[in-house]
C-alpha cells in the first residue's frame, strides 16, 4: 500500500497541523486572499447589475417584458456549466472565476430584489404621490428602502451560491490550467488532491470555505440590523 | 371646488354626477352606506384614481393627478416605516425641493402643533395609533395643502382614542394661522356631526349626493354631545341613509 490510512481518513489532529503547516507556508492566505479578492469583484458586478435589472423589470412593462423571459431562460443553466466557454473567453485566470461568480450571484440578487419591489405597499407610493414626490423620488425614498429587505436577503443568498461557484470554478480551472498559476482556494484544493493526495489539506480548504462563508453572512446580519433599523 | 359628472369603476359605476362646492376653511363631512362610492370620490379629488367619465375641477382646474395642493389623510397613515417621525413629516417638503434646514425647522413646528415632542427620532412601528394618526396628520399639514382630504382617518382607532384624536383634531385645525379647508369621509355620522361644519349625504350605487345639510352646533362642541338636539341630528342623517344601508348589508351576504 502506497497511501497510508492516514491521508485517506485524515485525523483531526492531522487537519489540524494542516492548518498551521498550510498558514505558516503561506500558501492558505494567499488562496483565501485570492479567493475573496474574486467574490468581492464578481459580487460587485452581480449586484450592481442585478439590482439595476430589477429596477427596470420591476419598474418599467417593456423591460419586464424583454428582460424578465431572458432572465428566466438562463437561469436553470449552472454556474459550472459556463465553466467550458469562461476558460475560452476569459483564460484560467481571475476573469473566468469572476465571471462564474457573477453569474451565480446575479439570479438569487435578481429575484429577490424583483420580488421586493413587487411587494412594495401601493398605499405608500399614493402617499408620497400626493405629498407631491416625483417618480425619481419615489424610486429612491420609497421604493428602494420598502425593498432592502428583500435586496438584503438576495445578497445572502447570493454571497452563499458565490461561494459554492467559486469552489467550483476554481477546482476545474486549476485542472485545466495544470496547477500553479491561477490560485485560490479551490485549486489549491485540487492541486492537493492531484499532486500530493494530502487529504487534509483538502479538508483544511473545505473547512476554511465554511467558516469564511459563516463571517461572510455574520457581516451581512450586521450591515442588515445597520440598515433596517425600522424593523422588527 | 366643483366635482361633476364623474362616472368611474371598472364593473359597476361606482359613482354618478357629483357636483359640489366647498367654501374655503370650511369643514365638510362625507358621509354614507358603505360601497356608496365615498372613498372613491376622495380618491378622485386627491388625483388617485382617474374618472372614467367628466373631469373634476378644483378652482376651476381640472385636477390630472396626485399634487400637494391637496393633502390626503389615508385610512391606515400610510406612513414611511424606514423614516423617523421627523423625516416622515419632513417627506413633502424634501419632494418639493426646501432645504435640509427649512425642511427640519418646518417639521418641529408641526411636531409641536400635533404634540409629538420628543418622539421625533422613533419609527412609526414604535407609535401608538392616535400617534402614528397625529404624525399623518403634521405631514400633510407642513406640506400647506389648499385642502385636505380625509379617508375615514380614524377608523382604525379604538373608540376612547378615537374620541381624544378628534378633539385632537378639531384643535390643531383650529389652531392653524388659517383654517384648512377639509373634505373628511366617514362611515360615523356621529364623527360627522362632531367635527364638520357641513354634511354631504351620498347615496350608493350610483353615488350620489343626496343632501347637503349645515351643521347645527356651534363650536366648541365639547357639549354638544349631550344637546338634546344632537341625536336628533343623527337620527336625521340616519334617516336618509338607512335603507341603502340595509341594501347593501343585504348585497353583501348574498
């Protein structure tokens, strides 16, 4: 036997010294750094694009119209599966991953902006249609607070299936790319898994998905409690 | 302020030719059966709703929308939950363009007229109904509308608190440097001879003007609730209204 039970059925121990061997290499921040650096870009761009989009669908009958069957049809399609055409548009690199994830994150950011602007109370809009509010106005004061909470929700979620692509992404780009150049905490993953079979180093990187996902929502609890001061 | 030959509803006409005149600071009353097209005819006046037929005018223009000019009083306060009170009673003079300090300095003198010092900074969701009631009312006053109309503004009030709010009321519409004229619709005829100066009686289905009596009662009125002549007022009121509503508590249970 060429692998030892020790790296198949890594020990809890074992993982654990993996932490510290994988932190003091450097090799674990650099990936998260990587990693995160990607989510905060492709985030940016999905949330930006996807609150704008629901604004106009949710606003607008010609947008819903040409937008919201558009929407719908890409929507059942994966993240993953674009993995083969970002690796040709965009190399196996930064660009692709941030691609993938804008991608995951734009539908659950999308719908549940929608659906909040959807929700809106009628009466409120007539109240500030009579307190002599323009439509700009309307929109800012009134329509984009009495969603937040729904934008909110869509942005956690959106941040959770974000991380799952990411994973994703960077575990096949790394095979394509044959280790090395493009980083995070996926191919790391996978150069683990490829190269040494350290199985604890994989559960070092599954682990650390986890708990940076679990900081990522705490953040956005807080910035929600921040913002919505008005519920409860 | 004449309103004529509105006719609206998408199945049924909610509302006939209506044709009315309110003298300015006046206090007027709408009262009638329920379904009789009241609300509606508010929600025309305050540019909601469009008619489907005529055109309403308000000293002589014809009213095309929602405008500041009027003010409306909705049934549940239709207050901005995400904004404090001050913002809230703040909100019309930020939509017409008055800056941060006139908007402020406006909205605490009419934090003041409707007495909710110290409460500027709360949320409506931390008020009381007489108070979220109150907050309503200073947002539509500091907007300085030529009048206001009102939707059955505190039915959603328990009776206790619903008698203090109209006292409440009738003293911060008193108080004013110049009365606001004002359009109240109300399922009480009782609230209605309270409070107005007039009574517009409508019939339902269509709505219809079917009288217009003057008040008899001098104010204040704190006594005029135990006058003699006081119930046979409402007794009046309710003489004219009675069968259509029965009519339509039978309609309802069909």
């Amino acid at each position: 036997m060429a692998v030892s039970t020790g790296t198949i059925f890594p020990t809890p121990t074992g993982v654990l010294n993996g932490f510290g061997e994988l932190i003091l290499s450097g090799e674990l921040p650099k990936s998260i750094l990587e990693s995160v650096g990607r989510i905060c870009g492709g985030f940016s761009i999905a949330f930006t694009l996807a609150v704008c989009s629901a604004l106009l669908v949710g606003l607008w009958h010609p947008a819903e119209y040409l937008l919201d069957p558009l929407i719908e049809t890409f929507r059942p399609i994966a993240p993953i599966a674009w993995i083969p055409l970002a690796i040709l548009w965009f190399g196996t690199g930064t660009y692709a991953a941030i691609f993938i994830v804008s991608y995951a994150v734009f539908f659950p950011v999308f719908l549940n902006t929608l659906s909040g602007i959807r929700a809106v109370d009628k009466g409120l809009v007539n109240a500030a249609r009579t307190l002599g509010a323009s439509p700009l106005l309307i929109i800012k004061d009134v329509i984009i607070p009495s969603a937040l909470p729904s934008i909110i929700l869509g942005a956690r979620l959106g941040m959770g299936v974000g991380w799952a692509a990411i994973i994703a992404a960077e575990m096949t780009v790394g095979s394509k790319s044959g280790g090395g150049a493009s980083g995070g905490i996926g191919q790391m993953m996978f150069i683990f898994l490829t190269y040494s079979l350290e199985l604890r180093y994989i559960i070092v990187g599954m682990i650390t998905v986890g708990v940076i996902a679990l900081l990522i929502d705490i953040l956005f609890r807080r910035i929600e409690k921040m913002l919505l001061p008005w519920t409860d | 302020m004449e309103y004529k030959n509105a006719r609206t509803g998408e199945k049924v006409r909610a509302l006939g030719p209506v044709n009315f005149d309110i003298g300015e600071g006046q206090f007027v009353s709408l009262v009638g059966p329920s379904g009789c097209g009241k609300s509606t005819l508010l929600a025309i006046l305050a540019g909601l709703i469009t008619p489907t037929e005529g055109s309403v005018l308000l000293d002589g223009l014809e009213i095309k929308g929602p405008g500041p000019d009027r003010g409306v009083c909705f049934q549940d306060y239709a207050l901005f939950p995400w904004m404090s009170v001050l913002q809230n009673i703040s909100f019309g003079l930020k939509a017409r363009g008055f800056s941060l300090k006139e908007r402020e300095d406006r909205a605490k003198e009419f934090i003041d007229r409707v007495q909710l010092n110290g409460f500027e900074s709360r949320y409506p969701h931390e008020l009381s109904g007489g108070m979220r009631q109150r907050c309503a009312l200073a947002r539509v006053l500091a907007n300085d509308p030529e009048i206001l109309l009102m939707d059955e503004p505190m039915a959603a009030l328990d009776a206790q608190t619903r008698q203090i709010m109209q006292d409440d009321l009738l003293r911060i519409w008193s108080e004013g440097s110049t009365r606001k004229t004002i359009l109240y619709v109300t399922h009480s005829i009782d609230e209605a001879v309270y409070l107005s100066d007039r009574i517009l009686v409508m019939s339902s289905r269509p709505g219809l003007i079917k009288a217009d009596i003057n008040n008899l009662f001098e104010r204040p009125r704190h006594e005029t609730r135990s006058h003699p002549d006081y119930a046979e007022q409402i007794e009046q009121i309710w003489g004219l209204i009675k069968n259509d509503a029965l009519q339509a508590m039978t309609n309802q249970e069909k």
